[in-house]
C-alpha cells in the first residue's frame, strides 16, 4: 500500500511513484491524501489494510518539521508491527536517469553493506524491513538470463544509500559471467528518523510457524561425519547354507568328495521337486 | 616446432587444450631429448602465459573481500559486513565508489547463484533455489488447529492409549491370515454354518436370520449415529429418535410428532392454528441440563454438603401456605375462565374481561355509597338502600360489580347505584401487611384444616381492608371470623357467589391435592402478584 499523508511535496509524490513502479503487480498506490499520523493513531492504516489485505506499506509525507518522509512499515494480523520513518536527502528518480529500465515484476536482487546493518537493532530491524518490502514473490527457480535488477543498500555514516541497477552479463572464460552495472534506478539518500518497533516477544509471536511447514523428518536415515548416507534393512532370518554367493574355484573341494557331495546334493534336490 | 604453433593458436580459445599441451609435454620430454629441451622452454613459457591467462579470466569474475558475504539465495539476498572506510568513501565520488562497491557484491551473488543446479525448461535456462533461510514475519497469524474431538477429549480425560492393531488376524478354521475387519474378515458370525440353539431360545426361531437382522440392525444404528454426528458438527438441527416411523406410536411420541411438524414452519410455528381443546406444549424449550459426570469436583462437594444441610434444619420441606395458595389461584383461574366463557354466551356480552377482574382477591377494595336504591332480581345480587357503605370488592363487569355490605352480605349490585367515597383509603402496602400478618396466623393455626383456609384469607382480607375499624376491629375479628363465616354458609346458602359453590365442593381434598402436586413443575407465568405474596 503506498499512500500520501495530508501535506506532500513533489519530491515525496515522485518517490512513491518510483517506488510503486519498482514493485509494479504488487502494489497499490492510492492517490487521495489521507491525513493522519501513522505514528500517533494507526487505526486507519489498519483499516485499510483489511480493506486491500496487504501487509505493507509506505507512508509519505511533509512537513517542516519533518521534510520529505517516508514511513515504510509492515502489519501482523492486521496490527502494525514495525514502522520506520526515513527521510529523503537526495533523490533522483527514474525519469532522471536516461537509460534503459528493466522490465517491471522482475525478482531483484538484494545486497546489503555495511557493518551498521549487523550491528545496530534499528538497522538490522530496517534491513528485515526493506527485505520484506522489495523482495519479489517467493519462487522456486529463476531465469538465469533473468537476473537484471539489483538494489544496493549501504549503511554508512548514519545514512542509508539505496541504489537501483541494471546488471549486465558479459562474457567471461568460464561459465560464470562477469558483471557490469549501470544505473537505471531511484537513487535515495536516506536518514533515519523515527521508529516504532514490535516488541520481541510480539516480534516472536510473528515468526511462529505452523507445524505442517516444518520439514517432515524421513525415517531411517542417518548421516555420518563424513556425509554418508545410512540407513536399516529389516530382514527375516535367513538359512546361511542356502545363500548363492560367488563360487571361488580354489575353494571348491576335490574330485573324489565332489562325486559324494553331487550324490548328496541331488537326492534333496529331487524331495524338494516332490513336496 | 610446427605442433607448437598450433598449440598456441588454440590456447587463446580453449582452456582444456591446455591440459593436452601438458601430456604433449610430458610425452615430448622422454624420447627426444634434444628437441624438448628446445620445446620446454617455449612450452613452459606457453603454460605460463597459459596459467596467467586463467587467472586473469577467474580474475574477472573473482573478488576480493575480508570477510566473506552472507548468501540467502532463496531471496536473492547478499549481505556484506566488511568495514567500509569513510576515508575511501570520501575520496572518490560517491556515485562512483558505490558503483564499485555494488558490483563487487553483486559478482559475488551471481557466483553464488551460477552455483546452484540448473535445468532446461522449455528452451530456457533455470536456475533452481533452495527456499528462503532469512526468517521474515508472517503476514497472519498461523492457523488454529482443529479442536479436539469429543472422542478425543473423552479419551484425554480417560487416559486412553491409541493401539495400533494389526490388519491381518490369524484365523484358526481357514489356517490362513485374514483381516480384522472388513471383506472376508477372520470373525464373521453371519458366515457361520453351523449354529448352537441356546436353551432358553424357541427352538422354532432361525438363528441364522436372527444373526442377519441383528447385524443390519448394528449397521442402520451406526449409520444414525454417523449422520447425527454430522448434524451436530454442523450445528444443524434434527428431530429426537422418537419421530422415526413406527407401527404403534405412543401419546406421547405423537404429541411430540404433532409439535415437531408445528414448528417446522417458516415462522417456527407462531402463526399455526391450534385446535380447540389443545393445549399448549409444555416441555419446549430448554430442557434440563445436567452435570457431567466427571465434573468440576468442589462445586459437586459444595452442593451436596448443601443439600446434607437442608435435610438436616428442623425447617418443614413443604411451604404448606405458600402451596396451599398456588393450587387455589390455579383453581380459580380456571374456573374464571370457563365461568366467563359461560357468561360470555349467557348474556351474549364481549368477552372482554378485564385483568383486574380475574383475582379475587383484590387489596384496594373501594368503598363506596349507595345512592339509589336497588331490589334484587337475581338470588346473588343484593338488596341497596341509600346511604348504605358498601365495600366494592370486585368489578368484574363493566356495570355489575360484587360488593359487601357492611351487615356482611355479599352480592352483586349495579354499579350505578353506588358512588365513590372522598376519603382516603389506606395505603396499600399497610394494608397488604396488616392482611399478610393476620393471614398467616390464621393458616397456621387451621393449618390442616383445609376446610376453613378460605374462609380465613377472606374474610382476614375483609378486616384488614375495613381499616377503618381499626385494632379493635381485627383483634375481635378473630373469634368472630369464623362464626361469621360459618353462619353465613348456612345462612346464605343460595346468594352465595357462584364462584365459592364449587369451592366448598372442592375444599375436602385440596391439601390432598396440594401434596400430590408438589412434585409436578408449576406454571408460573407472567409476573406474580405483590398482593399475593404475603401468603
């Protein structure tokens, strides 16, 4: 859900125009101004979440206090969970950049650099955040030639850098290919203002599973250190003098014993044909 | 050497050409020494130029970072955690030293991914990805699981294992595994051939069709029970078990039958007509609900602890007043009713009674004046002459209301004839109390004497009401009561008020009457009279 809030600046207009074109079949942008204060009242972000059932949204706004912000947040079960306001420094948009954009609905890629991303709890919070945001829906397998689009977050100095590009396959020796950027995309220069976090155990309660996507444990298979596979085969008892294993010619006995063993060995032979 | 020249045309293009220049090398070297020795320099310059190739083509795609990155490929995810100097950041324009950054990264993801099995669909190269490592918060809340079911929580309470039973059973007959249940199961009593006729059997009886019935009788009942599962997952409604069809059905099943078809209409029966002399259904609506057997053990504890008490206290089980009084309300409710449906056709009047009228009893009872005066036409109407207080005691009719003189003759009288007094009655409550009080001495008293409890509530009603009589009036009324009351029966045998005939008729019996009923449910219905609490 991207939406304005009650006073918006032409900077914050183009910048969700941009952005819901990165996120294009998935995203709604509405165009009326909603006034309200997502920090202060959420109740009608919650509303309209119900009303369009998404779980994100991005919320833009300015004012003088607080010039060009954006307010990217998520919902669990319809309740706000975390809401991160950031605010736009630089900003050059898509139709800035003269160059070739990418077709839209594409997966992008995701990097993330620097160290404040680790270690600080409201950057690693974002870094979730702009995860769940950008990344495309979940697929099983991807187009190798389809791989073009890369968002690059760096988190440097206290600001975050968001870059958009278009990457290029080229040749090289091996099968591998080597990469070449060139920026298509919105460039934002972002700082982090205000946040509201869920609480850890709330943030917990978030991550619950159900029990039927856990992976199911197949039965009977081990695995030592070194990797190889084991597993039990259940057999009857079986008659050790009846097994057919490999006849070695040298241990066969002599001419005279073998004459007694054949004579031995076809009269059972014939009682078993009978019964 | 002419091969050497070869070779190095096809360096440039192929690196598995290489290989073959080493075993060229080595193959070279043990024969001709001489010509190797020539060869090996230029081949050890070739697998140089050759190796420095190759690295510079890893070069290409190969990074070089402190620290590795953290691959999440099911997102198509990379995270670099090396340290990024500001000092490098600041050097270089910004765009250009992020550019850099970016496509380092970036040829490191791509490695990652280039790694992971591929596979061709439909002309097109695909990469398969593992699923997402990064755990990310669900949107909703995962779902519930089911409740239990009611066999699954008996079995909870129970402690009741599930055992698994084998299939196969071993049949000692047909020496052969056969299932436990099902097609050709080991236990079949129905397949049997041979039948032993128990000795309290008839000996004419089939065993054989006795078995089969029984048999389809077990299955019909599974099958019910299955389907009344259903309806009750559902939350849908069915009939009881005892509207299934039969041959001879009871009173009672048909009655129920009758009310079941009543209400399965559109508007829940509200709207069917009834029949003349039906009543209405009593037992709809909630039934009784017991306790579970298991239940909660404190509040079992606590109610029959409570109950222990109660049978222990001197206190009589049986409200003999308060009982005695419902039956004769019940009686003359239902006498008033056919009364007035009789009057009704009578006098050809509207049967519109009011609801003040159908009590008796009534604790404002308004005196009033005779102003004209009135023969009698009928034996219960009384004979007015003016001046005359007369005490209205009910207004059953619009225009004929019953009354009491204040020589304690009772009768109907026009209402014409009367008009109402300009004082002030006494209030009502203390009125109420005043007869409550004097009543319930008197049913202590004659408490047995079923007889004469009547007589006593009337005429205690009657004193009390007077009021104006004062203490003088109730205390002397006590031992006049009875004489009045029994005077008057003989006196006024006829003028009595049609009301009271079938309630001497009636008295005899009513204790009797009282106690068989105790355990029948009451009716009571709509809100209780306040003058009748008091008793």
């Amino acid at each position: 859900m991207i939406m304005k809030g009650g006073n918006t600046s032409q900077t914050i207009t183009q910048a969700l125009k941009d952005i819901y074109a990165l996120k294009k079949p998935n995203a709604v942008l509405y165009k009326k101004k909603n006034i309200t204060r997502p920090f202060e009242d959420s109740t009608s972000l919650e509303f309209f979440s119900k009303k369009t059932d998404c779980s994100l949204f991005l919320f833009g706004s300015h004012n003088k206090k607080r010039p060009n912000n954006l307010i990217f947040g998520r919902l669990f079960d319809f309740h706000v969970l975390d809401m991160i306001e950031l605010g736009i420094e630089k900003y050059v948009s898509l139709s800035e950049i003269k160059t070739s954009k990418c077709p839209e609905g594409t997966k992008p890629m995701l990097v993330f650099a620097g160290e404040a991303f680790d270690t600080d709890s409201e950057h690693r919070r974002l870094k979730s955040l702009l995860i769940d945001f950008f990344r495309g829906p979940t697929v099983s397998a991807v187009r190798l030639a389809g791989l073009e689009h890369i968002l690059h977050f760096t988190a440097l100095e206290g600001k975050i850098y968001m870059r958009s590009y278009r990457c290029l396959l080229k040749k090289s020796g091996c099968r591998t290919p080597r990469i070449e950027l060139e920026e298509i995309g919105p460039s934002f220069d972002f700082v982090l203002r205000r946040t509201h976090l869920a609480s850890d155990d709330l943030y917990k309660l978030a991550h619950r599973q159900p029990k039927a996507l856990k992976p199911k444990k197949k039965k009977n298979i081990s695995h030592d250190a070194f990797g190889t596979k084991f597993g039990r085969v259940h057999m009857q008892k079986q008659d050790l003098s009846k097994l057919h294993t490999r006849k070695m010619k040298g241990l066969r006995k002599r001419r005279g014993e073998e004459v007694a063993e054949d004579q031995d060995g076809q009269a059972p032979k014939v009682a078993k044909l009978e019964s | 050497p002419w091969w050497s020249l070869v070779v190095l045309h096809h360096i440039n293009y192929d690196p598995e050409v290489v290989q073959r220049v080493f075993l060229y090398s080595h193959v070279g070297h043990d024969p001709l020494t001489s010509l190797t020795n020539m060869a090996a320099c230029s081949v050890e310059e070739l697998l140089a130029k050759a190796e420095q190739e190759e690295a510079a083509k890893l070069k290409s795609i190969s990074v070089q970072k402190e620290l590795d990155l953290e691959f999440d490929i099911g997102n198509l995810l990379a995270c670099d955690r090396n340290r990024i100097e500001s000092r490098d950041f600041r050097q270089q324009k910004k765009e250009d030293f992020l550019l850099s950054l970016a496509r380092d990264n970036t040829q490191l993801l791509i490695n990652e991914i280039w790694k992971q099995p591929t596979e061709r669909v439909e002309e097109v190269i695909v990469v398969k990805l593992a699923a997402p490592t990064t755990p990310l918060p669900r949107e909703k809340p995962p779902p519930k699981p089911r409740p239990p079911t009611k066999w699954e929580e008996f079995a909870k309470l129970k402690g009741i294992q599930k055992k698994k039973k084998t299939n196969l059973v071993w049949d000692e007959t047909a020496k052969e595994w056969k299932r436990r249940w099902g097609y050709k199961r080991a236990k079949d009593d129905t397949k049997e051939w041979l039948i032993e006729v128990p000795e309290s059997a008839d000996p004419s009886e089939d065993q054989f069709a006795k078995r089969v019935k029984a048999k389809k009788e077990r299955v019909a009942k599974n099958e019910f029970n299955r389907l009344k599962n259903i309806a009750r997952a559902q939350k849908v409604k069915v009939p009881g078990m005892g509207l299934t069809p039969k041959a001879q059905q009871s009173k009672d099943e048909l009655s129920r039958a009758v009310s079941v078809a009543k209400t399965s209409t559109a508007s829940v029966g509200r709207f069917q007509d009834r029949l003349p002399k039906e009543k209405a259904p009593k037992n709809t609506g909630k039934r009784r609900k017991f306790e579970p057997l298991i239940g909660d053990f404190s509040s079992e504890r606590q109610k029959q602890l409570e109950l222990l008490k109660v049978m222990d206290s001197k206190r009589p089980k049986l409200d003999v007043t308060k009982a005695v009084n419902k039956q004769m309300r019940e009686e003359d409710r239902e006498e008033a009713t056919a009364k007035h449906k009789k009057a009704a056709g009578k006098r050809g009047r509207r049967g519109n009674m009011s609801g003040k009228g159908r009590y008796r009893y009534r604790a404002e009872a308004e005196k009033m004046v005779v102003v004209h005066s009135y023969r009698p036409n009928w034996p219960d109407e009384l004979e007015l002459s003016p001046g005359d207080v007369i005490l209205v005691l009910s207004k059953h009719e619009e225009e004929r209301w019953f009354g009491r003189l204040q020589d304690g003759q009772r009768g109907y009288f026009p209402a014409s004839c009367v008009m109402e007094l300009s004082q002030v009655n006494l209030p009502a409550k203390a009125l109420r109390r005043s007869l409550s009080v004097r009543s319930s001495a008197c049913n202590n008293d004659s408490g047995v004497r079923g007889r004469h409890v009547n007589g006593h509530i009337l005429q205690a009603r009657w004193r009390g009401s007077r009021g104006g009589s004062g203490g003088a009036g109730l205390d002397g009324g006590q031992g006049e009561s009875e004489s009045p009351f029994l005077a008057q029966r003989p006196q006024i045998p006829l003028p009595q008020p049609v009301a009271s005939q079938p309630q001497m008729h009636r008295s005899p019996g009513l204790l009797h009457r009282i106690l068989s009923k105790c355990r029948k449910k009451t009716e009571c219905q709509g809100a209780t009279n306040g003058a009748f609490e008091g008793d």
